[in-house]
C-alpha cells in the first residue's frame, strides 16, 4: 500500500511538473489549400509563444500573414500594407515550415490573410483570437 502511494505522488509530481514546463507556449497547427486556411480560427494566450506548423497542400505558395490589431489591408495587398504586418509565415507548394513568434500582448481579433497576390481577392482570411 505503502509503495502504491509513493508511487502516485511521484508521478502526480512529474506530470505536474511536465505540465508546468509547457504552460507558457501555443501550438497552431495550419494547412492550407488553394484560397482556404484549415482550420479558419485559433485562439492563443496573449503574449505568449507560439509555435505555428504550416503545411501548404495548394499548387502555389501561401502565406499566414498576421495583421497587426485594427488593421486592415488595401486590395491588391502589397508593399504599401507591409507596415500593417504583425508577423507571417510562407510555404512553398507541398511544403511544411515550423516557426515560432510571441502573440499579440493585447486581447482581441487579429485578421489572417493570405499576402500572394490575388489570393485575399480570392476570400483566403482567417481569425486568430488572443485572449
């Protein structure tokens, strides 16, 4: 008896300890397709890290091209909308890139776009939720 509870506090332990160690960061995983995001929504803990996987399946490259809050881009968006930029990732067709940036410190709705030309004309926005 002895022994099965010493062992449930030592793994108790290191699970809480495991879970402590990976609290502070998000995962976003992302696959696009042509002119869509999969999923089109994410909700990530403001200020914190997260990691974004972004696997393009479409025949062109993508971009995940995060505004900054209360901005919005000009049609085509080009280079006059890059100051409008919070942080953005590309794939290359069959591509997979995994990267890391620090979200939003302030709570709210960020509008995700697509920066290929013509790809935002063709409805390739999503939503990412910082709380």
């Amino acid at each position: 008896m002895f022994r099965r509870i010493t062992t449930f506090l030592i793994v108790g332990a290191l699970l809480f300890g495991l879970t402590a160690c990976g609290g502070n960061s998000n995962t976003i995983t992302v696959t696009t397709t042509d002119f869509k995001y999969d999923p089109q929504t994410w909700t990530v803990s403001a200020g914190q890290a997260v990691t974004l996987t972004f696997t393009n399946k479409g025949a062109t490259e993508h971009e995940w091209v995060l505004l900054k809050k209360g901005t919005t881009v000009t049609l085509p968006f080009d280079a006059d909308d890059e100051d409008k930029v919070f942080w953005e990732i590309e794939a290359q067709p069959g591509g997979t890139k995994t990267e890391t940036f620090t979200a939003p410190s302030e709570a709210g709705t960020y509008t995700v776009v697509c920066g290929t030309p013509g790809h935002l004309e063709q409805g390739m926005e999503a939503t990412l939720v910082v709380k």
